[in-house]
C-alpha cells in the first residue's frame, strides 16, 4: 500500500472476514486444535505411500531382476512394512493422548491396511479425506496471514498520515527570524562574488610573462598565501635568469612547464647553458606547477574569517573592495544568521513536500482508515454467521473461490 488510493475497502475486509470464518468453522467441525496433529501425521503418511508407490513402480518396470536387485526390493519391502508398523503405533499413541479424533484414527488405520493389502488406488481415495484438510488448514492460514498483512498495510499508512499531519501542524507553528535569514542570504551571496573575482584575478596571474609575474609575486608578497613560493634570493636568482634568456622570461608559467619535459639537446637550443636552466627553473619546477595549478589551491581560499586574505583583496583585487565590505558587514552576527538560514532552509523543503498533500483530505483518510481498522475486530453479525452456513455438501464447499483468490486465480 503506497497510499489512500490503493487502500483495502470495506467490502474487501468483510469479504475476507467472512472466508476466514467459514474456514474456521469447517477447522473447529475438525477439531481446531487437533488438526496439526492431524497435518502432521498425514503429511508422514503421504511421504510413506509415495516412496512405497515409486518403489512399486521401479519393481514393474524390470524384467527377470538380478538376484542383487531382488534381495534390495526385498529389504526395502520389509522396511516399509517396519515403518507402516511404526505409523499404527504413533497413530494409537496421538489417540490415547486425544490429540485426534477417533474417526481420524480409524480412518489411518484403515489405509494402512489398505496399503499393506497391496490396495494403493483405494489407500489413495481414502487418503484423499486427509488432503482435504490438509488443503483446509493452508487455505486457513492464508486467509489469517492475508488478514494480518491488510491489517498491517492500514497500521502503516495510519502512522504515515499521522506523522505528515503532525508535521504539517509542527509547521505552521515554526517561525524564523527573515531579517537573519536575508542577511546570511547575502554573505552567501557576496562570498560566491569574492570567489568569482579569486578566479579572474588568477586567470590574470596565469596570463602574464613569468618575468612580469615574479615582479608582481614580491610586490604584493605572495609568498605569504603560498608555501611553494621561493624566497627572495630564488625570486632575484630567477628574475636574473629570465632577463638573460628573455625568450623564457616571455612564457607564461603553463608554457614554461612545457620546457620541463625537453631533452638536453633540444633544450641547449633555446639556452645554451642547459645546466644553469636546470639549477634556477627546473630547481623550482614545484613552484611554477603550483602557479599552473593556484586556482585548485588553498591560494587566497575565500574565507571571511581570514581577515588577512580578506584585506589582501580589499587592497589588491580590483572590484573587490565592496564586496569585502559588505562580507564584513554581514557577518557580524555570523553563526547565529547562518542557524536560522539553515532551519529556514529545512522547514521551506519539507513545506514544499508536504505542499503535494492537502491537510483536509489527509485528515478525511486517516478518519477512513481508523474506520476500517476497526472492521477488523469487529465481530462477524449473526446474519454474516448465517450466510456461511448455507449449504453443507461437504468439508471444503464454499470456499474454492477463495482458494483461487488466495493462489492468485481468476
């Protein structure tokens, strides 16, 4: 059951009321609770006449056995007659323990007999009076178990209807501070232009000639947002380099990583003093990887709690000046806006999943289902008694419908 549409109705509870009680009373003409020892008992002695028939059946179909397979249908036969013994006895003790009836036990007596006088067809019409109850007690257990699982389902989708009216309620009393929430709204809003104007202002950094970039590095000491940066005697060292191979001091840092993979031959063209390429860039590759890669870094990480990388791009970053302003300004009251911007948050998604259902029509189902909960344990009228006593042709009448419902038949 997933909702009120697929609920069971009334007519379907009775329906299975009344088939559960006709079962019932054709169980308690039995012997309600002697009809598992019963079951029991029968179900031994089918397995005993099925081994017994194939047995008999192997016996036919050979012609002139060896002595080998003779002396094994013999023992076989004796061990059969042994455990058909043994049945009579179980079936006397179950009679003197009354746990069966009397006309149940004469009745396995007589197909004992039956089949230890070689009468099998008549054994197994005999037998047939026991499969009916056998077949009596599944179709009753069914029936139980089918009530139970609706019953179940109709708990379940009580509890849900429960739980989204009690919501709905918790809901419409909930409120929250809007001012706190607009104004942790806009520092989230002004945090995502601070990252934004990040990226553009390394976008930038990339773009420029390493030469160029390395002035801008120790002007603005970049050195104190990024470990990988060198320190001034590096930053001189290649500085010096870059104005004597300007070819190099051209390239962006992207570029000049492309150099990195070149053999000595190759490299020796474009400098000739391959070992002096190597000790001053190569020996900082690390570092002109991390500017290839600043935008993926930690590098100036937006973070309105870091007051130095927030005065760095107040300063520095172009178009950044307001915007850390207004961070500034918003967050003053931080942790206690972002609290109510986040229970805001939670109570706007789950109004709108609750917003699908209508409280009065919620409340018209739970009042149907308590309904029908209650047809459950309702006892059966005199008049429902009486309909499933008409007609009393035999054991199992009047409920092979409901046998085919209950497999899954037309």
């Amino acid at each position: 059951m997933t909702g009120a549409n697929q609920m069971i109705s009334a007519e379907e509870i009775s329906g299975l009321k009344k088939a559960h009680h006709a079962l019932e009373e054709r169980m308690e003409k039995i012997g309600k609770g002697r009809c598992s020892a019963i079951i029991k008992l029968s179900g031994m002695l089918e397995g005993l006449i099925a081994d017994i028939e194939s047995t008999l059946e192997k016996e036919k179909k050979m012609w002139n056995p060896a002595v080998i397979t003779r002396v094994k249908l013999a023992k076989k036969g004796i061990k059969f007659a042994k455990e058909l013994n043994y049945f009579e006895m179980w079936v006397a003790t179950e009679l003197k323990k009354g746990s069966i009836p009397e006309d149940s036990g004469k009745r396995f007596m007589s197909i004992v007999k039956l089949v230890k006088a070689d009468k099998m067809p008549a054994a197994k019409e005999e037998f047939g009076h026991f499969e009916e109850i056998i077949e009596l007690s599944k179709a009753y257990e069914r029936a139980g178990e089918e009530l139970k699982e609706q019953e179940k389902a109709l708990m379940r989708e009580q509890l849900r209807i429960e739980k989204a009216l009690a919501e709905m309620s918790a809901l419409e009393k909930e409120t929250v501070d809007l001012e706190k929430v607009r104004r942790h709204g806009g520092l989230l809003e002004n945090l995502e232009r601070l990252r934004e104007a990040r990226a553009a202002y390394i976008r930038s950094m990339l773009s420029k000639p390493v030469a160029e970039l390395l002035g801008d590095a120790e002007e603005n000491s970049l050195g104190d947002y990024c470990s990988a940066f060198p320190g001034k005697e590096g930053m001189a060292e290649m500085r010096a380099f870059f104005s004597e191979y300007p070819a190099f001091g051209r390239c962006s840092a992207g570029q000049l990583c492309e150099f990195f993979g070149y053999s000595e031959k190759k490299l020796s063209h474009i400098c000739p003093e391959t070992s002096k390429f190597r000790r001053i860039v190569m020996g900082n590759r690390n570092f002109f990887e991390a500017v290839r890669s600043l935008e993926q870094t930690a590098f100036l990480a937006v973070d309105d709690e870091d007051e130095k990388a927030m005065d760095f791009y107040a300063e520095r970053v172009e178009g950044a000046q307001g915007i850390v302003g207004r961070i500034r300004e918003l967050g003053k009251e931080k942790h206690s806006d972002r609290e109510e911007y986040e229970k805001n948050g939670r109570i706007e998604k789950r109004r709108e999943e609750l917003s699908k259902y209508s409280k009065r029509d919620l409340e018209a189902q739970l009042a149907e289902v308590r309904h029908l909960l209650e047809l459950f344990h309702s006892s059966p009228s005199e008049e429902d008694a009486k309909e499933t006593d008409g007609g009393k042709p035999g054991l199992l009448s009047g409920f092979g419908s409901f046998l085919k419902k209950l497999s899954g038949g037309p």
